[in-house]
C-alpha cells in the first residue's frame, strides 16, 4: 500500500521526468523531423540505387544454364576494365550480376570502380561511375540526414568552424536528445497500477482525436522503443570524437590511434609488385571452394586479391536469406598454396567486439537482413512522428491549462506525455 509521502515523492519525480521529456523534445524537434524522415527513406538506400540500376545488378536466368567461369568472364571483359583488379563480388542469388573492382593509377576513389558483368554471358553490363539519378538523390538525402546541408556551404557560418562539422555537431546533439527523450518516455509510460498496463497497449481509435495522438505517441513509442534507443544511441558515434571514444571505451574496444607512417620512397614501392597480375593465381572457384570447406552453409562471397606484394587473398562470405544476419565470416587463404591461414567467425568473437563491429549495422538497421530492414524503416516511421504528436499534446496542455483553475495544492496534475 502506498503511503501518502511515498506517492508525493513518485509524483514529484514524474513530473521532473516528464519536463525533461518535454524540453528535449522541444528544443530538438524540428531537428529530429528532418533527420528521423531522411533515415525512414535512407533505410533502403541500397535497395533504392540497385532498383534505379537494375540492368547493372538484375540479369535474366537463361533456362539450364549454369555460370561461367570467372576467368572466362574478365579475360571476356578485360578490355572494360581500367587499373588493376583489386577485388570480386560473387552473389548466391541466381539472378545477379559478378562484380569486379577495379582501381586505376590515379584513381582518388575510396573503393574505385566497380564493373559488372552477366555470370551467363560474360556481357558487359556498365559500371558504377555512370550517372545514377537514384544515387544523386540519395546522396544528398544522407547529407541532410547528416549535416543538414550544411556540407554544401562553402563559406563557415559560425568563425572558423567546418559547415560539415557544425551540421555533424547539431544532428549530433539532438540524437542525444532524442536518446534521453526515449528513456524518459518508458518512465513517464509505465503506469503505477498493473492493471492500467493494458490500456497503455492500445490505440483508442474510436475517441476524440486529442487521445488518439496521445495514444499514437505513447502506445508506438512504447513497442518501437528498443530500435529507437539502439538508432539514438549509435547517432552520435559519427559527430563527436569523444561520443565515440566513450562509446568504444565502454565497450572495451577502444585503441589509440597511431601515428601515419611515413610514405615510402618511390625507389621502394616500384621494387615491389603493384598488382595482383604479378602473381599467378588459382581460378576464383578454387578459393571459393576452399572457404566452403570452412563455411559450409550458402552465400555470396566478396574476394580481396593481394595486392601490392601481398600474398593472401580474403574471401568474406555473407549468409543468404530474408533473416541472414548481416554480418559476414571470413577466411584468408594463401595465393599461391591454397593454404587456409586464417578462419574468423563473427559469432566466435567476443560480445563486446560484435557490438563494435556493428555500430553501423545498428543504427542503419543493417542487422539481420530484410527482416531487421523492414523493423528499423517501421520504427523510424515512428520516430518522424513523435516531434508531431508530442507537440501537439504540449499544445493541447497549454489549451487546457488556460481553461482551468490552479489546481489545488498537493493534487497530481502529471499526465503521461
């Protein structure tokens, strides 16, 4: 039984909670309705730039037919590709294109050119630097979702300061806000007495539409809380160092990093081979069928060729499947022996690694494949309507309170936000 003092108590820090919800997700709420509705859409940034190329990703299964070797089908495109092989995709899916990547001299590009081929034809299909109006519009989504913008101002706003940097810092600080106003919420949601829990589970379509955006901001919430919390969480990783220091620290993953190593003279890099071609390699489905022995469940496989004077090549195999986890294993094998060196299974690696290799995957939603996709574009549908609803239950408060007489003293006047 509740005694007097102990239900003034609750009610004190209810009402400390729930101005604390209110002001972050004021102050933060235009913010958040930019950044909520970019990463709804961001979601299926993949799937959105395959679909708007689908004659480079997509090709038609030609009945009976099984794949070409993949020495048969870059001697066959040789003549497309530019610079020096540096890694394939191979898909399990039946209908997708081989991808070759490729790097020229010169190339400033963080993973060069990918080129794409028909694994039935050896046809040529283009490559990854033709124009992409999808991938255009994608971009400058994530710019908004990530720096307002603010990236494409050239001129600094605010002194000194990076315009990418001030955006990174404001979508930064209202992800924390955002964060702090998720847990807050479970507090304010769960009622003191079990028996109005089933209440707070339902949506009251047939009221007044005051309790209807009441409902929608508390009851969505509450069942999307857990994928909100873990997108808030992460969101700060990428704007503020000592985020993601703290984050990695509490993790146990944390390193110092080290200092640049100086460039080597031009003397010493030309000595040593530059490119794959140098050394004679098996065909691609002896090492893949080396990985299998190791892997043995179906996949697509992304094959890292030696390069520079390296003599392993890495074979990362993703799992297939509308619930395949997003993460993928590995096996370095040697190029020129077949020798499996190494075998790294993501399951088998610490928890608090597998969380910090995931980082991104948990914010994106990019965890268990279609499955946590789906989940993540629902719950940040959520997200995008939360600043809405939330501020019209403030205004509606504001309403009532002109309406009414003070409340007498000592009587709760907190309602659940």
């Amino acid at each position: 039984m509740n005694t007097p003092g102990t239900n003034l108590s609750w009610i004190t820090i209810r009402k400390f909670v729930n101005d604390i919800h209110l002001w972050a997700g004021l102050i933060s709420g235009i913010v958040l309705l930019i950044v909520c509705l970019t990463g709804t859409l961001y979601v299926y940034n993949t799937e959105i730039r395959e679909w708007a190329a689908s004659h480079l990703y997509r090709v038609e299964v030609p009945p009976g037919q099984t794949r070409l070797a993949v020495e048969t089908i870059l001697e066959n495109g040789q003549k497309y590709i530019e610079g020096d092989i540096t890694g394939l995709k191979i898909p399990y899916e039946a209908n997708r294109s081989l991808q070759v990547t490729a790097r020229a001299e010169g190339d400033l590009s963080r993973f060069g050119t990918t080129y794409f081929f028909n694994p039935y034809t050896a046809a040529y299909l283009g490559n990854s630097k033709e124009p992409n109006p999808a991938a255009e519009v994608m971009g400058k989504l994530f710019s908004l979702h990530r720096w307002l913008l603010l990236d494409k101002i050239e001129e600094p706003l605010i002194g000194g300061l990076e315009n990418r940097k001030l955006g990174s810092y404001i979508t930064g600080s209202a992800t924390i806000l955002f964060t702090i106003g998720v847990l807050t919420g479970l507090i304010i949601w769960v009622p003191r007495k079990a028996r109005y829990w089933r209440k707070g589970l339902k949506i009251k379509f047939d009221s007044n539409w005051k309790r209807i955006n009441h409902d929608l901001h508390n009851t969505l919430a509450f069942y999307s809380a857990l994928v909100l919390f873990l997108m808030g969480v992460t969101g700060p990783f990428w704007s503020f160092p000592w985020y993601r220091e703290g984050l990695q620290k509490t993790l146990g993953t944390y390193q110092e990093r080290r200092e640049a190593k100086p460039e080597k003279s031009a003397a010493t890099t030309n000595a040593a081979p530059k490119e794959s071609g140098a050394m004679a390699l098996f065909p691609m489905e002896e090492y893949v069928e080396v990985a299998d022995l190791a892997l043995g469940y179906k996949g697509s496989y992304s094959i890292d060729l030696p390069q520079k004077g390296a003599t392993d090549v890495r074979i990362s195999k993703k799992r297939a499947g509308f619930f395949a986890p997003a993460a993928s294993d590995q096996v370095v094998v040697d190029a020129g022996t077949k020798a499996v060196k190494q075998v790294a299974l993501f399951r088998d690696q610490p928890f608090n690694q597998r969380i910090s290799r995931s980082i991104k995957a948990l914010h994106v939603g990019d965890v268990y494949g279609s499955f946590s996709k789906l989940l993540y574009f629902i719950s940040c549908l959520i997200a995008t309507s939360l600043p809405v609803t939330g501020t019209l239950i403030w205004i509606n408060k504001m309403k009532k309170k002109k309406q009414t007489r003070k409340p007498a003293k000592g009587r709760e006047t907190v309602t659940s936000y």
